[in-house]
C-alpha cells in the first residue's frame, strides 16, 4: 500500500490535472486469474510548464483473486498518443 501511495503523491506533484476516460474493456477470466485490456483518451495538464496534453494509451492489466477479492497484479499502460493540445497529434502538411 505504502508504494501504492507514493506512486500517486508523485502524480499529484506532475499533474495539476488529468479527466482519464476508460473504454472498451475487454475481461478474461481464467480461474483465480484475469486479464483485462482498456483503452484511455484523456486531456492532462502538467504542473511544470503548465502545458495541456492529449494522451492516449492502452492499459493492460493481470489480476489475481485471493480470498474472494480481485487484486493488482502487474497493471501496464502503453501509451500510443501524447500530443499537445493546441496543435494535436496529426501532422500538418
């Protein structure tokens, strides 16, 4: 719990702002294991040069239920988009 905690305050000191939108989850279960995919689009403000930020990204995700409860096992984010607000991420000919 405790690296769990300082995973966040190191966020919570790089961004002012995130709004993380999570869609299409794809869930597998196989017994006491999962697997799960997501994908993110969101807009992220960070707090050193104020700058915003598109950033899209792919999260994959293995749990483990131990007694009754699904847990974190290892969770992963790919990220695929981190483009600046103002301009976008498509390239201007």
């Amino acid at each position: 719990h405790e690296a769990i905690r300082k995973l966040f305050a190191g966020f919570q000191k790089l961004i002012s702002f995130s709004q993380h939108n999570v869609f299409n989850p794809q869930i597998v279960i196989n017994g006491n294991r999962a697997h799960a995919s997501w994908y993110l689009l969101g807009p992220f403000t960070f707090r050193e040069k104020g700058d915003a930020r598109w950033i899209a990204c792919r999260y994959e995700d293995d749990y483990l239920k131990i007694n009754g409860e699904w847990k974190y096992q290892h969770l992963r984010a790919i990220i695929r988009v981190a483009a600046a607000y103002e301009t976008g991420w498509a390239q201007k000919s």
